[in-house]
C-alpha cells in the first residue's frame, strides 16, 4: 500500500491502515514527514484533551473510566499515553494495557501507548503526529496521558486545545508547585482520590486557589467512579465553547499566552540543543551560554510582526 492508500483507508476508518501509519511515523525519517504532509491537520484542537499529573495520580485509572463513558458514543474515542520514563517493556506501560484491555475488543476505542525514554525533545512531535493520526481516523476525542512533570508536563499545551491537570492527596504535589507549573495552563483541575485522607483539605485549598483564575475543580474517585460524570460534563461543556470561539479557546489571555509560550519552547528546544551540540567549548557559565544561545537565535531569524 503506497502512503496516499494508507491514509484514505485510515479517514475510512481502517484500524489496520491506522496502525501501519502510526508505525511509520514512529519510524521517523522521510517517510514519516511524507506521511504527515497528507494527513489533514486537525479540525479542532477541542477534539483534543490532555490529561497530565504527576506519577501515581491516577490518570490512567480515570482514563479507563473516561474511555467506558465516551465509547458509548457515537464517534471513536482515541488515548495516546505518553510515558517518557519508561520504554515499552517496562511496567508502567504494562500495567495500563492490562488495565484498559477490557475496552481493547471495542471497535470504537483506538489505544496507543507510546515510551521515549532519553529523547524529551521529541515527545511532543511524536505525540502530535499520532493524535493527529487518530483523529484523522475518526478519535473523538482524543486523549492524551502525560506526566505532569516540569516541561513535560506543560508541553501537552501545545497539543491539547483542553488540559485536565490532575492531583491527588500524599503526592507532595503541593500547591505552590502546581502554581509555578501547570495550574497556568490547565483549563481543570481534578483532584483524584478523594476517597483518601486529606482530599477535602486539598480540594478547598485547591477551590480557593483557583477562585482568582476563574479555574475550576473537580473530585473524582477513579476506583468507584465518583465524580466522573460531573467530569465528562465539564470536559463536555469546554470542548463545545473551545468549538465556539473564534480562536478555538475557552480560556483567557493570559492563559493562551501561557500556552503559546509553553508550544514555542517545544518547537525551539530541539533547535536550541542542535544549535548547543555544535558549540566547542560549554566551559562558560550556563547563564551566559543560556544568553549567547537565545541571543544567536534572535539574530538569525528576525522576527517579524505582522
Ligand atoms: N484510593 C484510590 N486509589 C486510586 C484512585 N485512582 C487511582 N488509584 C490507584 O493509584 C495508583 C496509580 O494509578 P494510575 O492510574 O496508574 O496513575 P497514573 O500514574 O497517574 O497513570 C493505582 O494503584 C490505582 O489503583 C482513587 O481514586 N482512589
Ligand atoms: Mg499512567
């Protein structure tokens, strides 16, 4: 099958068409980039959801939750999982195929687990080539598992028109760390577990947190399932305003900024590091290389303002 097949039959549907292009793409190289040429951008960054928290929060298990509510559905409902700590034979990623096996038989649920171990710059390109495979195919939504953990972790901006940053209690997540990070980007916030000592501690100290940047909370119990209607209902509400807005985003300016921010570091990251690699000596101080670089950068390519 020649690569404009393959795409046809992946927007007919074909998971076996879908399948080969996201390995060609995972493959790299000229053939992935000729691949994606043809693959339509997606519609509406509100078909896609980013759910990101720190290790052991929960995401999967509310995942799992999320994906028996939206294959009810009428359309596809598509989960990329992004572990960029573990490769694929490691046990995180294990454990969540055993977890979401039971949906595997559903022809209406495209999971797709993807490690990249060693390679940070990347995972926001990869993971943006594949949500776009899968929405192309007819995922909506898309979800996509992160962590959520510094960069990492604010990178899913760049990709998901909603985030749904998740917290749960005894994680050492505390709120000021979660203010300097991803409560900046976040249009929800979950606060999973709220069956364990501490949640409803949390949860107002969270409220009242996220009072001054008109956010929202929600708790959820991803073991029982408390909360997670109240959680499609808002995910549900959001994606229809993000449809509605001109620009596609329910969220104020200085959160779209945050997010465009947050999405020109990614593209810049693997440039910057090329650009770093080919410097002879890093013996200077960090600061002053960190200058050099931004300020080499600057003059190659004018910026422009149109
Ligand atoms: N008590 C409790 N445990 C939970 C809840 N949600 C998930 N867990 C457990 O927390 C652990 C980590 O969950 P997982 O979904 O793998 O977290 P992830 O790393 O964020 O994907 C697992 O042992 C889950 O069973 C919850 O709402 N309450
Ligand atoms: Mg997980």
């Amino acid at each position: 099958m020649n690569l404009t097949a393959i795409i046809a039959a992946l927007q007919q549907g074909d998971l076996r068409a879908l399948a080969r292009a996201i390995s060609i793409v995972e493959a790299g190289g000229a053939t992935a980039e000729a691949l994606l040429d043809q693959v339509p951008l997606l519609a509406s960054k509100a078909d896609v959801v980013g759910i990101t928290g720190a290790p052991g929060a929960g995401k999967s298990s509310l995942l799992d939750c999320l994906i028996e509510v939206y294959k009810q559905r009428d359309s596809r409902v598509g989960v990329v999982a992004v572990d960029p700590t573990s490769s694929v034979h490691d046990g995180a990623i294990l454990g969540d195929r055993i977890r979401w096996m039971r949906h595997a038989c559903s022809p209406n649920v495209v999971i797709r687990s993807l490690a990249s171990r060693g390679s940070l710059g990347g995972v926001s390109a990869a993971t943006a080539a594949v949500v776009r495979l899968l929405a192309a195919a007819g995922c909506r939504p898309v979800f996509v598992e992160t962590v959520g953990v510094g960069q990492i972790g604010s990178e899913i901006a760049g990709i998901a028109g909603l985030v749904v940053a998740l917290t749960a209690p005894g994680l050492g997540d505390d709120i000021q760390m979660m203010k300097a990070g991803v409560l900046d980007v976040a249009d929800l916030v979950v606060l999973n577990k709220a069956d364990l000592p501490g949640a409803s501690a949390l949860h107002s100290a969270l409220a009242a947190e996220l009072e001054h940047r008109g956010g929202r909370i929600i708790s959820t119990n991803a073991i029982d399932g408390g909360g997670v209607a109240e959680l499609v209902g808002a995910i549900d509400e959001l994606r229809h305003a993000a449809g509605r807005t001109p620009n596609g985003h329910p969220v104020d300016r200085s959160r779209l900024e945050a997010r465009i921010v947050e999405h020109s570091l990614a593209l810049l990251r693997p440039r910057l590091r090329a650009r770093l690699a080919t410097m002879a000596n890093l013996n200077l101080p960090p600061d002053d290389l960190a200058r050099i670089l931004a300020e080499a950068h600057e003059t190659s390519r004018p910026l422009s303002n149109p």
